[in-house]
C-alpha cells in the first residue's frame, strides 16, 4: 500500500483529536463537550488503528468510548436541574490561558530543542497472543497490582456514593 | 490483499462512508417530502399525542451514578482478561493461578459493593 | 483487484445486506409475531404482505422531515448517525464463510462487541436532543442497560475464546468442526461445559439489541417508542434499520460462537468446496433461525423493570460469567488432558 493513504489518515485522525479536544473547551454546552469528548476518544483509537494495535484500539473504545463516556454523560446530566443549565456562560479566564499557552510553548521548544529518536515500528506486528504471553509471565506482578488499584477504585467508588444511606 | 492494514483502511473506509450515507439519505429523503404549512402547534414536541406537560427534564435517580463507576472498573478488569484467555493454551497452570488471584480480588470487591447496598436500585 | 475496488465491492455489499436485512425482517418479525398473537399480520400488499415493508420504506422516504421546535439543533441530526455508523461497522468481522468476510481482524469477537457498545451512547444523544420526557427516559434507560449487559456479555464469550485459542471469528469456526464419537458434530453448543456460558449469552445479547424482556429504552406501552418518537422519515428509519440490523449482528454472532457458523453437520470439506455459496447460505439460515427464536422470546415474555435487569446482571450474571471462566480454565488444564487420553 502507498504511503499516502496512511499519512492522510493520521492527518484526518490528528486534527479529528485536536479539533474535537479545542471543541470541547470552547462549546459553552457541557453536555455537547461530552460528546466532543467521545469524539476525541474515538480518534484517538483511529491513532492506534493506524499503528496497527488493533487490541489497544478497541480497549480504547470499550473502555473509554463505552464506559468513561457513559460515566461522563451521567455525571454531566445528573447536575443538570433544568435542560436549560447546560448551557453555562463564563468568562475567559486569561491568566490561565496564559499560564497554558507558556506550558505549551515550553514543551513544544524543549521537543524541538532535543529532538528525542522517533520510535519504530516493529516489521512484523506482535498479536494479542504474544501480548498475552508477555503480560502473564514478565509483566505478572504489575498485573496482580492492577487487580489491587481496581479494586480500590472499587472500593473507593461504593464508600464515596455512601453505600447505603444515601 | 488480506493484511491488517488493508482490514483497518476498510474499517475507516465503512465508518466514513457510513457518515456520508446517513447524510445522503436524509438530503434524498428531505428533497422528496412534502413540507406541511407551519401551524401553531406544528414543532411542539411529540410526547404522547397531547400538549406536553411540564418542563422536558427530568431528574435523574443517582442509581445510574453508582452502577456507572462500578461498570468502569469491572470493564476494565474484562479486557485484562481477553489477551489472558487468547494465550491461556499456549501457557502452563500458573496463568490458571494468576487470573483466579486476579478474579477473586475483585469478585472481593464486588462482594463488597454488594454487601454495602450499592448495588440495590434506588 | 485493485485495493480501491475491493473496498468498494466490501462497501457495496456490506450495505446492501444491511438494507435487505432491514427490509425481509421486518416483515418477517410481523409475520411471527402475528402468528404468536394468532392473527395473519400483513396480508394485502403483495402474496401474503411481502411487499408490505418495500411499501413501508418507500412510504418513510417520502415523510416530512419533522424537527420539533425545542431540540438541540445539531445533536438531534447526529444521533442517527452514531446510531447507524455502528451498526454498519458491526458485519465487518462476521465470517460467512473461510474466504467470504469484509474483513479478517484478529480481535473480530470484541470488534462487533466494541463497535455495538457505541449504539446506547448515539441513543442518548437522541433522547438528550428530543426535548422529551419520554426520550431522555428512553435514552437514559439505553445507557443504564449498556451497563447492565455489557460486562456480562463480554465474559460471557471469554470460554470460547480459552478454547478456541482466538478471537479471529472464521477461527472460532474452524476450532468447532468434526465430531465427537463421529456422532454429535463439536460446536460449540454441544458441549455441556459451555451451556451456562450460552444462557449468559444469550440474556446478555437480548439486553444488547433491545427485545422485548428487555425492550425498557422503547417501551412502547409506557414511554411511547422512547428515544425515538420525535423522530420521524429517515431519521427514524434508519435509526431503527440499525435496531434489527443489530439483531441480526447478534444472532450471526450466537451461530458463529455456538453453532458451528457456516458449518453444516457431518458435511465433508469438499462440499464447500464444490459450491462456494452452500456455506454463506448455511450461515445466514442459521442466522435467521436464531432471530427468528428471538423473535419468539419477544413474543412470549412480559418487559422487565429496570431494576430487575440491574440486578439480574450484576447480582447474577456477572458472578456466573466469573465462574464459567475460572471452571473452564481448570476443566481445559486439569480434566482436558486426562478426558483426551480416556477418549483417545
């Protein structure tokens, strides 16, 4: 396949995520920047698509398209008394966006400075048996770690919304 | 023909070009339609037949809240387990050991959302 | 063939399914429910009403395109879009036969379970945008059963995947062909170890596409059709296209994981190979016959409460779901080995 379609593709991608991240601060609706949200979580699995992680691009739409949006959504609608609140005027906060655009800029100029070694990808790409393989045996500790920082999260979640007398 | 690469270019191919059809078909169908002559009650919201009553909102019970974050983190634990159960032949009895551990951890926590009531409906 | 103009045939051929879909089942899912309720369901338009719902679409194309006053403008036209996008996407990894599938992803089961999750999201968006009681209730409802089914519905096919070794879906077919004894053919349907594992499915894929036990973001008789009933010509149509598009999706699903695919009992290899089309054939009669039994589960099953379905699947299914992987995992490492030996 010709290099074209791939960097046309990561371009669309690109700016789907950029725009739809710039979208989402700028809409004055919350539950429209939810949405934008979603948007931009989808983009970012067509990234991964387009580095041939095909596993890691559905995790991304499973757990962050499907499940984090709907938690997104349910919070934005649970505060909402009326309809009419979604939408929220406020003014511009300028000494933030000051504050942002020098963090911006300092990091676009050290990455233009140093230049770090761009990544390759690999000739042949690894499958999710291999990734399987890798995980349960090298990475086996942290992955027991995980079930312990979920389940804290867990627990966390079920103390924090007051269990039973709410 | 058949790569992965070639697979993902037609994923993309389908989501674009279903976006483009929903966008022609409801053009299509807008330039085939009569359009009514605009009388009072004409855009007013459907409901069930008969003048709407009260404002369209209503408040959300904070049960769907609490189900949401369980459902975050038992999706999470749920895609660990797919590349566990690709290689599961492949691997000897420890993998067997590990996802056990791994499950009953937070079977624990569930147990526990359960025990604390959060996952009565209210 | 050019890249591009296998795209296009993929394109083209994916679509029209998807349309043909639309149309014969909603004139089937008249015609079983009809029967259920001993009436004929639709007869004038063409032999036996078959031309009923050809009529229908025709009718829906040439409807007002009505935009009530009070909706949010922009996400009232995207809804349908979310809602359709997916469930197009949906057949790209569903194997018709070992050559004939839009695609070959490695990661096919969670492909269509993943791109469905992004259904009750678009359906939201469309009771969010309705400036409806009913709607919101509608859309609020498709969320609150997305997080009722999908953690279920995704363990639940986990044992297949344990033993299939895959997720590539024309794989899982090929893992389920021969016999056990040179009797009973080995889908998977058969295998005692997996009908817990089936149930699970099964309640969990119902939830999925909205059927009747489970139909609460619709509910006809109490929140008038729900996330839909401000839509109406396309918009409407297409959103509910999609609706029985997923059925099928759901049933090709069931054949593929459970009963052996385009596999036909006892058939030799070289039948495939004399007439290519005996095994997409094969497939989508399966299909049909599973949604034909959906259909009749409709039919028969009075609508559950929203609270029922919480608890059913947190408090039952996913519990269950969690011990089928951890019994099949120590079924394929423990008895496995020593069974084979038995049998030989």
């Amino acid at each position: 396949m010709s290099e074209t379609l791939p960097v046309a593709a990561f371009w669309i991608l690109a700016l789907a995520s950029l725009g739809g991240a710039v979208a989402m601060m700028a809409t004055r609706n919350v539950v429209h920047a939810a949405f934008w949200l979603l948007e931009v979580m989808l983009a970012t699995a067509g990234i991964y698509l387009l580095l041939s992680a095909e596993f890691l691009a559905l995790v991304q739409v499973l757990v962050y398209a499907g499940a984090v949006a709907v938690l997104t959504l349910f919070t934005v609608m649970l505060t909402l008394r009326r309809r009419e609140d979604a939408v929220r005027e406020f003014p511009v906060a300028w000494g933030s966006m000051a504050i942002a655009s020098l963090f911006t800029g300092g990091i676009l100029l050290v990455l233009a400075r140093f230049r770090p070694a761009l990544a390759q990808v690999p000739e042949t790409i690894p499958g999710v048996e291999a990734f399987g393989e890798q995980m349960f045996t090298t990475w086996a500790l942290p992955f027991e770690l995980a079930s312990i920082v979920l389940l804290a999260a867990l627990v966390g979640a079920v103390w924090w919304t007051g269990g039973e007398d709410l | 023909m058949q790569s992965p690469a070639f697979d993902h270019l037609v994923v993309g191919a389908f989501l674009l070009f279903g976006v483009v059809f929903v966008a022609v078909t409801v053009f299509a169908s807008n330039l085939l339609s009569p359009k009514g002559k605009d009388e009072p009650n004409r855009l007013e919201p459907y409901e069930c037949g008969v003048e709407p009553v009260g404002p369209p909102w209503v408040q959300f019970r904070v049960g769907y809240y609490v189900y949401a974050l369980l459902f975050v983190v038992f999706d999470i634990e749920t895609v660990f387990l797919y590349p566990w159960a690709v290689s599961f032949n492949k691997m000897g009895l420890f993998v067997l050991t590990e996802m056990t551990i791994f499950i009953a951890i937070l079977a624990a926590g569930l147990a526990y959302a359960w025990k604390e009531g959060a996952l009565r409906w209210r | 063939m050019s890249p591009t103009l296998a795209v296009i045939v993929r394109l083209v051929a994916v679509l029209g399914l998807m349309l043909t879909n639309g149309v014969v089942m909603i004139y089937l899912l008249r015609k079983v429910l009809g029967h259920l309720h001993i009436r004929l369901g639709p007869m004038h338009v063409g032999w036996h009403g078959l031309l009923q719902t050809v009529n229908d679409v025709l009718k829906l194309l040439t409807k007002e395109d009505l935009t009530p006053r009070a909706v949010d403008k922009v996400l009232f036209f995207l809804a349908p879009v979310v809602v359709f996008v997916p469930s197009l996407m949906a057949y790209l990894a569903l194997p018709f036969s070992e050559a004939l599938r839009a695609t070959r992803l490695e990661t096919g089961m969670l492909f269509t379970f993943a791109v469905l999750a992004i259904v009750p999201i678009g359906i939201l968006m469309a009771g969010w945008a309705s400036a409806n009681k009913w709607s919101l209730l509608g859309g609020m409802r498709a969320a609150a059963m997305q997080i009722a089914y999908e953690v279920p519905l995704l363990l639940s096919v986990l044992p297949i995947v344990m033993i299939a070794g895959t997720m590539e879906l024309g794989a899982v077919v090929d893992a389920q062909a021969g016999t056990w004894f040179g009797l009973v053919p080995r889908w998977f349907i058969t295998d005692p170890l997996l009908w817990p594992t089936f149930l699970i499915f099964l309640i969990s894929s119902l939830i999925e596409v909205n059927q009747t036990p489970f139909d609460m973001s619709e509910g006809e008789s109490e929140i008038v059709a729900g996330f839909a009933s401000e839509y109406s010509a396309m918009k409407f149509a297409l959103m509910f296209l999609s609706e029985f598009s997923n059925t099928f999706v759901v049933s090709a699903m069931g054949v593929t994981l459970f009963f052996g695919g385009w596999l036909l009992p006892w058939a030799p290899d070289s039948w495939y190979e004399a007439v290519p089309a005996l095994a997409p054939i094969v497939f989508l009669t399966k299909a049909y016959v599973g949604v034909v039994l959906l259909w009749w589960i409709r039919g028969t099953f009075p609508r559950v409460r929203i609270d029922q379905m919480m608890s059913l699947g947190w408090k039952r299914l996913i519990p269950a779901a969690l011990a089928m992987i951890l019994i099949t995992g120590v079924v394929q490492k423990l008895l496995a080995p020593v069974l084979y030996r038995a049998v030989g």
